[in-house]
C-alpha cells in the first residue's frame, strides 16, 4: 500500500470520527423533571425546560449541564436512611428567649429555580442552605418563650423561618427557592428538665385557673349588682311617678274644695272640721247636739247608722 493511500485511508477515519462525535454531541435529551443549561464556550444561556429532543452545537463549542426540577427535603437535625432515623442532638440544641434548652429538628423542602446561580454562585449550594437554615432556625427559637416553641406557637415559628431562610438565600443568590417549612420536633434535653418544666406548666396552669375562676365570681357579682341597682333605680322611678300622681290628684281635689269654699264657706268649713275629726279620732262617736234646753240633748248619728232595718216576711200583716 502507498503512503499516499495510507494518509488517505487516515484522513477517511478521522473525519468519520469527528462526524460521529459532532452527531453524539450535538443533541441532548431534556426530561419531564429536568431542566438543562447550555454553555457556550463556557458562557451560560437560557434555561431550557422544555422536555424532549433538543440540538446544540457540538462540543467543544457547547455543552449541557442538566439538573432536576423536583423538590428537594433538606433534614436538618436528622437524617433518614433507609427506614432508620439518626438524630443529631448537638445541631439541633438551642435556647429559646426565655432561657430553655430546647431540642429543634426541622424539613425544608426546596427547588433549583435559577440553574445558573446553582452551578456557578457557589461551590457548595447544599452546604450553605444547610448553614442558612440552621442560622434563621436558632434566630426564631432564640426569641421565642418556651410554651410557644412546645405547644401551639409553632405554626408561627415555622412561618418566621421560612421567611427568614428564604431572605438568606435570596441574598446568597445560589439560584434555589424555599417552598416549606416544617418543625419536625421541638422537644426538652432531659427528663429532669421535662419534669422540671412540667411542675412549671401545672403551677401555672393551677394560677391561670384560679384567676378565671375569681374572674367569673367578680362578673358574676358585678352582675348582681347592676342587677340591684337597676330594680332600686326602677322602684325609685315608680314611686316618684306615684307621688307626682297622687300630689296632682291631692291639687285637683283641693282646687275644687276651694271652689266649693268660694260658694259656701260656713258649710265646707264644717264639712271639713268632720272629715279631719273622722281621721284623727277614726274610732269616736260623732253626734249631732242641739242645745235648745230641751230634755234631748244629742241625736245618736251613729247609732242608728250601724242599726239594719228589720226584714219584712211575706204574708205577714201590718
């Protein structure tokens, strides 16, 4: 064989060579839960995350970096592996605004939302999120009472963390996005000082009860004595109407008293010397004198008032 048919017969594979290896460069598969970022001569373009075929220019002048769009849990405190659960106990120790020693674990579900700031802002975006979270966590616990860390403040807790994070890591501009946030267990070191806290809870739940109960006593006298109050003011406003009654009756009878004196004042003034005698004196004896020197000296009035007239029987005569 000549050499020039050799260098031919070399050109030949070559140049196959480099076509095969321009069609295996030049297309790239994007999946339902991928996205991919195309580097031209190392420069990032646009997110792809259209799913299916895609074609690029051959390497070395682009490359692809293909990444997930699912949702990524971050465990912090603990790791679990399968179906067995570690514990951390050292990052997951803190204290809380009133001084406890509390126990923090906590899931943060997150996602690749900028591919290029995820690649290239950071050597390690997972390590700082970690760190991230671990900072706002220990933040909120560290102004938070104790009760609110054990019991029904911990919705809040989880929201103020969430908030926090995620502007940390809108700051760190590592290209993630926070979706939840989620306490796993907030919980006391030791038994000592779960029975120590305990005697506090009952103590203070015993004083809380005490306080509601002298509230309602104090509301429910308080109560009866608007209620007392009430009924004096109502009698005292019946018995002012009944005295502005009867002092008008007591006008209208004098006005015509007065009347009847302007007509006849020797009788009315008579007639009222008997009716004032008949109050003062209601159980005397009232007669009618006539001082004539006759033998009858009196008229019994009253005598014969309280006398009843006989009853006439039927058939009888006279």
């Amino acid at each position: 064989m000549s050499l020039k048919r050799i260098y031919t017969v070399t050109g030949m594979v070559i140049a196959a060579l480099i076509l095969i290896l321009v069609l295996i460069t030049s297309w790239y598969t994007v999946d339902e839960s991928e996205q991919a970022l195309v580097l031209t001569f190392g420069e990032a373009g646009e997110p792809v995350v259209e799913p299916g075929l895609h074609f690029k220019m051959p390497w070395p002048m682009q490359s692809v970096e293909v990444l997930s769009k699912e949702t990524f849990s971050l465990q912090f405190g603990y790791e679990e592996k399968d179906g067995e659960i570690k514990e951390f106990p050292k990052e997951t120790k803190m204290i809380t605004g009133d001084e406890y020693i509390v126990l923090a674990d906590l899931v943060v579900q997150w996602k690749i939302t900028d591919p290029e700031g995820y690649l290239y802002s950071s050597e390690d975006p997972k390590e700082i999120l970690y760190d991230a979270t671990s900072a706002s966590l220990r933040s909120i616990i560290g102004s938070s009472l104790i009760d609110d860390a054990l019991t029904s403040g911990k919705a809040e807790i989880e929201a103020n963390v969430r908030e926090l994070l995620t502007d940390l890591i809108d700051k760190y501009d590592i290209g993630i996005s926070i979706l939840a946030v989620k306490l796993q267990d907030v919980e006391l070191p030791n038994d000592e000082v779960r029975s120590a806290f305990t005697a506090v809870t009952d103590a203070r739940e015993t004083m809380n009860t005490k306080i509601n109960e002298a509230k309602k006593y104090r509301n429910q006298r308080t109560n009866e004595a608007k209620g007392e109050k009430d009924a004096i003011i109502y009698r005292a406003k019946g018995d002012k109407i009944a005295r502005v009654e009867q002092a008008r009756g007591d006008v209208a009878v004098f006005d015509k008293l007065y009347a009847e004196y302007k007509n006849n004042p020797e009788i009315t003034r008579k007639r009222l010397v008997l009716e004032t005698l008949e109050n003062v004196l209601p159980d005397a004896e009232i007669y009618i004198m006539k001082d004539d020197g006759d033998t009858l000296k009196y008229f019994p009035i009253r005598q014969l008032e309280n006398q009843t007239p006989p009853v006439k029987e039927e058939g009888s005569e006279g």
